[in-house]
C-alpha cells in the first residue's frame, strides 16, 4: 500500500484493551506491518491512570506512534478529571511515542445517559462542559514547557 499510496497513514488496532493477548497481537502486527501508528481504546477507573501515569515512559521511539483513539476513567467527577490529567502529563512527556490522543465519548444527552464518561452533556434547555471536558481545553491551551 505505501508503494502506491505513499502519504497514506497506516494504522493498526490493538483491541478495546489496555493490555492482554490481542492487544499484543496487535502491536506485533503493526510492527511486523510497518504500520505508523497503533489505535489504543481503553476506559480504566482513574486508580488505573493514576498508577500508570509512566505507562508510554518505556515505549520504544523506533515502533509505530501510539494513536490513543479512545480513553478516559469511568466517571464525570472531579476526581476523574484529576486522574485523566495526571495521566495525560505522560502523553506530553512521551510526545516522540504518542502521536495522537483522543477522548472518550463527546456528547451525552443527560435525560438519557446509558454511558459515563462523557466530555459534553446536554438537554433540551442547556450545554454543558464537565470536569472532565475543562482538563482537555486546559491541556489544550496550556501544553507543558518544562518536564520536572
């Protein structure tokens, strides 16, 4: 595919998991596949992204990027918004091994949550943004010049 469609991205999927058998399936074919980047989804409780703060810190600068599709801890409360931040630092700081990140879900509608995190809510009258949603536009507006 490079070949003939050179400015293609090729990106691989590693699964709807953190970690476990398919998603080392799939970054060993992205590497055998030459592919740029790797997809990684996974939701955790903010105690999980606490403790993995350093988690992309050992990823290999010579492997394919890290796209992180999806993410987020499961909840819309302050302390979720914390522990996505601190989580978050190890993006900024691994910025040569993940190349992109995206957030959970954008929008709930809040007569009808089937689903938590969600970055948005809204109703018939309102919008909304939560704690959640005010940690992304921070980090958006405010990217780190120093590592400590």
């Amino acid at each position: 595919m490079k070949g003939k469609y050179p400015n293609i991205q090729i990106i691989n999927s590693s699964g709807p998991f953190a970690s476990g058998e398919e998603y080392e399936r799939g970054w060993r074919s992205a590497r055998e596949n030459g592919s740029d980047f790797v997809d990684e989804h996974y939701y955790q409780s903010p105690e999980w992204m606490l403790a993995h703060h350093r988690r992309y810190d050992s990823f290999n600068s010579e492997d394919p990027k890290v796209f992180i599709g999806e993410y987020a801890s499961w909840g819309n409360t302050y302390y979720n918004a914390l522990a996505e931040a601190a989580y978050m630092t190890g993006f900024e700081r691994n910025a040569q091994v993940v190349g992109l990140a995206c957030y959970a879900p954008l929008l709930c509608n809040a007569d009808y949550v089937n689903w938590k995190p969600d970055l948005i809510w809204f109703n018939n009258h309102t919008v909304f943004g939560t704690a959640n949603y005010y940690v992304q536009k921070l980090f958006m507006h405010h990217q780190g010049d120093y590592v400590l």
